[in-house]
C-alpha cells in the first residue's frame, strides 16, 4: 500500500495572497495620512471635526466655510503650515457654527443648514 499526500492547489493563490498585501499597502499608506489627527463626529443638527494643530495659536488659525466645504490653513508666519479641507454632504451654516481651540485641540461644530420646503400651492381657476 502506498500512501501519497494530497496537495490541493486551492489553498495557495499567489495572486490572492499578492491582492491582499497591496490592499494591506494601500490602506496603511494611503489612509492613514489623511486621517491622522482629525476625529469627525455627526448628528442630526451638526458634524464635530476635532483636529490636532499643536504649537498655533488661534491668531494663526484661519477657517473658510462654503457651502458645504470647510478649508483650515494656518497663516503666513506661523511656525507650522497647516492646509486641509473637508467636503460634508450636507451645507453649513457658517452663523450658527463654533470654532474653539484648547490645548492645541481645534473643535470644529458646523451646524447643517435646515433644508426649507419652497413648495407653493397654486389655486385652481
């Protein structure tokens, strides 16, 4: 009687195993410089973005909300440059919105614009 092993040829994909480690890549390199620092947070009334700005000031802090992007960028002269911007699904209310710095923590609360209904009812005649 003679045994043989049974080598099946499922088990090892090389080309899986290569589509993996580039997606372990891409995810490690790629992902986490853009979320480094910055924590989002969202309810029904507002999206909270605590970003991490160690060593600036508020002086040296400027914030530009439009529609529904938000740019931070430290100003000319600072001792750090900082350059990010965020584009939210919903727009901003820029006037009910607050910027607060403590600690070199930037907490960020941008209140959703109420969407108003412009439906006009017309009379029949």
């Amino acid at each position: 009687m003679i045994f043989a092993p049974v080598v099946r040829r499922a088990s090892f994909h090389p080309a899986r195993h290569a589509d993996q480690a580039l997606q372990r890549f891409l995810h490690t390199t790629l992902a986490a410089p853009a979320a480094a620092g910055v924590q989002v947070s969202q309810d029904d009334n507002a999206v909270t973005l605590q970003i991490d700005v160690p060593g600036l000031a508020r002086e040296q802090l400027s914030i530009t909300i439009e529609g529904n992007q938000v740019r931070l960028a430290s100003v000319e002269g600072a001792p750090r440059q900082v350059q990010r911007a965020w584009e939210l699904a919903d727009e901003i209310d820029a006037a009910a919105s607050s910027a607060k710095l403590e600690n070199g923590v930037l907490t960020l609360v941008l209140a959703k614009v109420v969407p108003v209904s412009r439906a006009t009812q017309l009379a029949i005649g």
